[in-house]
DNA sequence: CCGATACCTCTAGTTTCTAGAGCTATATAT
DNA sequence: ATATATAGCTCTAGAAACTAGAGGTATCGG
C-alpha cells in the first residue's frame, strides 16, 4: 500500500495533480486508512504510469480517458486507440512545423539586432512590420 | 476613426479578444463615441498589429509589453529586446526538440498497431510500459 | 424611422494544473 | 508516552490567454 506521497514520488506526478486526475475521473478513488488518507495499490500506480506517459505524449486528459476505456475491452478491435495516437500524430507534425517557421524568424531577428538603440531595432521593427518576415505565419 | 469591428477585421484579433488586451494593459483606452462605443486611431491599428504579430509568434503578453515598454525609450540600447526575442528562441528550438522525439515515438506506436484486438494493441502498451519507448522523454 | 447588426458591460467558463489556508494523521525520536 | 516533524486532508482561488453568454444600447442602411 502505497500513500500519496510514494505514489507521486514513483510517477513525477505531484500530489495535487494526483488528487486533480481523481476529481477528473481518470483515476478511481482509492481505499482509505483510518484516518482518511489515500493508499494505492500497485494497480493504481500502474494507472498513474499510464496518464503521466501519456500527458508526456501531449494527450489531452480527455484522449486519455478514451484510452483508459478502450483498454477495459481487450476484445474490441484496436482501431479507436489507433486512431487517437494517429490524430495526435498528425497535431504534432503540425505544430513541428509552426515552430520551425517561427525559430526560423526569430533567428533572422535576432541576428539582425547588434546592440544599436531601440530606434532601429530589428526586433521591434520586425514586430511592427509584418513585410518584414520572410514566410507566412 | 475604426469601430472595435473593423479594427478586429484588418487585425485578425477577434473583439472580445481586443478589450482584453485593452483590460491588460497591452493597448491604452481609445477614444468613445458619443454612444460609448470605442473608436480608434490608425496608431491604435498598428499598435494592434505588432502585439498579434508577437503572439503569433509565440511571445507571452507579458513579453509584448516589456517590447511596447523598451520601444518608447527610443534613446535607449535595444539590448533588452535582444534579449527577450533570444530567450524566446532558446524556449522554440527546446520545444522544438521534445515534439520531435514526441513524433519519433509516435511513429513507432502507430506504425506497430495494425488493428487487432485492444488485448495486444501496441498503443496501450506503449502507454503502459515505458520500456517500450525508444528515447527518453 | 424601423430593424438588423454591432456594440456595451459584466460574469463565468475553458484547460491543466498549482498554491495556500487551516486543520489532522502518521512516523520518528526521546 | 509524548513531542515534534512531516505528510496528509479539504476547499478555495489563481494562473494564462482567452471565449461565450446574458442583458441591454448604438449606429447605420434603406
């Protein structure tokens, strides 16, 4: 039996955000010991293990849930579960892109800025002037 | 003189969005029409634009108005703005670096579920037994 | 001058936690 | 057995950056 604190020291979760991912239903609510305070099991670390790798992953608590739930019928085919791995896949490689537009930009800005006043910054001039910026974004 | 509307319009920001920044103090109070409603200058337009374009770029309010705040000592050394477009960077290319091992896993999880049954479903497993992975994360 | 549309303020909700107040249980040391 | 330290409890509120809705008022085209 394990209590909160072993648990969120197990998983990197905090202890808050354990006690939050129960009121959110992602966790069932544990057993008690006489005086009220949580103990888990080697079942509910598993679990916890199971949404913390996920939320590592970017997974919204709401994809997890799916997943939790899709896990409790071993029979169903796997598509579901596939899916949301596939969709957040495609979020990913989206938002790679973004990023890679913007680090693009900023490193143009910043290497254009040697440390004159602000009058002509190019930070700022960058900022104000969007004709200035090499891509879309 | 542009209504809130037509300032939402040539800016992309949405109007609801507009009197929040006014609430924060990313713009100051415009002008009223005699019926109260807002009005603005084509400074006001500008002003505007610099601070969406700073959020599209992934800058924190409170970054735009450290920049809003170095841009009106014109007299002053732009090292500040340097900084904050530097430090913004080093933030986008970390960021970067964790979607992209992100998306590597991902790969991996998708490439090896190929709809059979939850029982044996590479995603949950993946999830639930991190020695699965192939970096860290 | 009527009606549609846009505007106003104010409050509350979104998401995923995190922090704090005020109080209680448990474990350890003496 | 008791004192103390640490960890736990509940409940509320805050952070970031908006978004949505209620209930009411301006403005403008026809």
């Amino acid at each position: 039996m394990l209590t909160i604190g072993d648990l969120s020291k197990r998983t990197g979760v905090k202890v808050p955000t354990i006690r939050y991912y129960e009121q959110m239903g992602l966790i069932s609510e544990p057993d008690r010991s006489e005086g009220n305070q949580r103990r888990y099991s080697k079942a509910d670390l598993e679990r916890l293990a199971f949404i913390r790798h996920g939320r590592d992953l970017g997974l919204t608590i709401d994809a997890i849930k799916e997943l939790i739930s899709l896990s409790q019928h071993p029979d169903r085919p796997c598509v579901g579960a596939d899916r949301i791995a596939r969709e957040h896949l495609d979020d990913v490689r989206i938002k790679i892109a973004q990023l890679k537009r913007l680090e693009h930009e900023l490193e143009r800005i910043v290497s254009h800025c040697d440390g004159h006043s602000i009058e002509d910054c190019y930070v700022i001039r960058a900022l104000s002037d969007h004709g200035l910026c090499d891509g879309q974004h």
